[in-house]
C-alpha cells in the first residue's frame, strides 16, 4: 500500500511548492482537502491522522494547532513552521549534518524542517565548530540575501505589482534589530554560545539564496587558511547527494544568489586571503531552504532514494 501524505496549508508558497514535487509521483498517495474546507478543523483532522507523513505549511500558531489535532502515533508531521525548530521531541531536518542526524530524521515522528537563512549559516558554521575549527564563543556575523518569495504569497504579491514602491528595485535589509525569528535554531543547532549577528536582506529576484558568514583566521581554534578551511569542509560533506563544496577561490570573480535556483542543491564557496575568509552557501530558498528539504526529509522517513522527486 502507498503511503499517505498530506499537506496542511496546500495554498501556501511553501505548500504549493511541495504539492508540485508530488504530484506526479507513483510511490505515494497524495491526499487533498477540498478547497472549502482548509479551515474547517474537523475536516483537517481527519486528514493528519489519515496520513503516514504530514507536511504543515502553515504560520507558528496554525501549526501548533495543527500538532494538536494529531492522534494518531503513526503519523510523521515534517513542520515547515518555526514553532517546534529548538522544541524538546522534535529532530532537526538537516540530514547532512551527521550520519547520527540522518539516522535520526528516518526515525522521527516530529521533524523540525530548517529555516532558508538557518540552512545556510548552519550549513558552513556547524560542520566547523563540531571540527574544532570554529569557536562555539566565535564571534560570528553573517550576512544573507534572498530572493522575494521567501516571504510568502504578500511579499510576492508587493514585489511583482505593476505599481509597486520604486524602493523594491533596490535590496530591503530588516531584521535591524537582531531578532530575527531564525536566530534560535543558528545558535542551537551549530552549537554556539550565543546568536551570531545575523543581516538578512531581501533582493529583487523571485529565488535563489547566498547566505554568508565572515570569519578571522587569528580568531580560529585551528589556524587554517582558506584552502585548508575549504578541504575540511569538502571532507566533512564528501559523498552527501545536495550539499557539496566548490574548489578554494569560488566560481569566478563573483557570485550570483540566484545560481542555483531551482534546483536542490546547496553549494558552500570558500574565498579570502590568508587572513580573512568567507564561507558563502548558494542555494534556492524555496529548494533546499524550504520545500525541497521537506520532501528530502519525507523520503527519509518512507524509507525511498534520498534524491526521489528532487533531481
């Protein structure tokens, strides 16, 4: 019998974005409330305890909600929310991060999918610290650019109006006054002491990520260079399927945010001098920072190719 997935909160970026990776797929049953019906909680109910995996696109609260209505302990919830990302009981889905990790999400009932700026700092800054290279008290800064439509169906809706506000053309930075709702899965996942000092930015391009952390080699546990940083990153993820790691010294004499758009890969780039270094993850916000992660996690968990409907 196939398995049963359900997403609640099917109309959402991150919900359309799902339903479309698993439409056309063969090895499971793809259960759909009727339109109408979304917000009728009985209705929702069944659906989540029919259900063998769970995706919940919806805002903190409506997931929450959602968790609640859950009886049955057969069914897995992948929430793509932020309520349950440092929550007791539920696992972190970044696979990559260790063996133990991956081991862990194909266990789970309750997976904890990333946040899109979270992916990118944790996918650099944790690999180092659990290497002993970066301090846990490190202090770290990071910058992230991403593409409109990591802020949902309104942000899109801004962006792409005919009459829209001429400041769009130009990059949006908010999160100024660091309490950025990612920042606690940064720091719990990567191990740190305390949050790094986080710049998010908002560009005017529908998706595509580059998210980058700014490190002094003199302040390094382990003085490497850029190329030996780069080396030990490139060990760390050798063989992982969608997080890879580009030669010392980047593509070229830039990088783009949107170059790995719609795909689900995440691509670290290492560059600098001897002195200073910057990591910088390439990905797709709606990929690898959101729905494509959650069907990652969701192949995980049945038991099918890591890779299944994402390549």
């Amino acid at each position: 019998m196939k398995p049963k997935v359900y997403i609640d909160g099917q109309s959402g970026t991150t919900g359309l974005q799902i339903w479309e990776r698993l439409e056309g797929r063969e090895d499971i049953q793809l259960l759909r409330i009727d339109d109408e019906k979304r917000h009728d909680d009985e209705e929702r109910k069944k659906f989540l305890n029919a259900a063998d995996v769970a995706f919940l696109c919806l805002p903190d609260d409506g997931a929450r909600q959602a968790v609640a209505l859950v009886e049955n302990p057969n069914t897995c919830i992948i929430d793509a929310s932020t309520a349950h990302r440092t929550a007791p009981g539920w696992v972190y889905g970044y696979p990559e991060l260790s063996e133990e990790q991956r081991a862990a999400i194909k266990g789970a009932k309750r997976i904890a999918n990333p946040g899109c700026h979270a992916t990118g700092l944790i996918s650099s800054a944790a690999p180092l610290v659990r290497m002993g290279i970066l301090p846990s008290d490190y202090p770290l800064t990071c910058f992230s650019l991403t593409g409109y439509s990591g802020g949902g169906k309104q942000m899109i809706a801004e962006y792409e109006a005919e009459d829209s506000d001429g400041l769009l053309a130009s990059e949006r930075i908010y999160g100024l006054n660091q309490n950025h709702k990612h920042l606690p899965e940064m720091e719990q996942i990567c191990g740190l002491t305390h949050p790094p000092i986080f710049v998010p930015v908002v560009g005017d391009f529908y998706k595509g990520m580059a998210t980058t952390i700014m490190l002094q080699r003199d302040l390094l546990t382990r003085k490497l260079s850029g190329r030996e940083l780069r080396d030990a990153l490139a060990s760390y993820y050798a063989e992982q399927k969608f997080v890879s790691v580009a030669p010392y010294g980047g593509d070229g004499p830039v990088l783009f945010a949107a170059m790995l758009a719609g795909t689900n890969q995440l691509k670290l780039e290492v560059a600098g001098n001897d002195e200073q270094i910057t990591v910088t993850a390439l990905f797709d916000n709606l990929g690898k920072g959101a729905s494509g992660a959650a069907v990652q996690n969701m192949n995980l968990v049945l038991g099918f190719d890591e890779g299944a409907g994402l390549e």
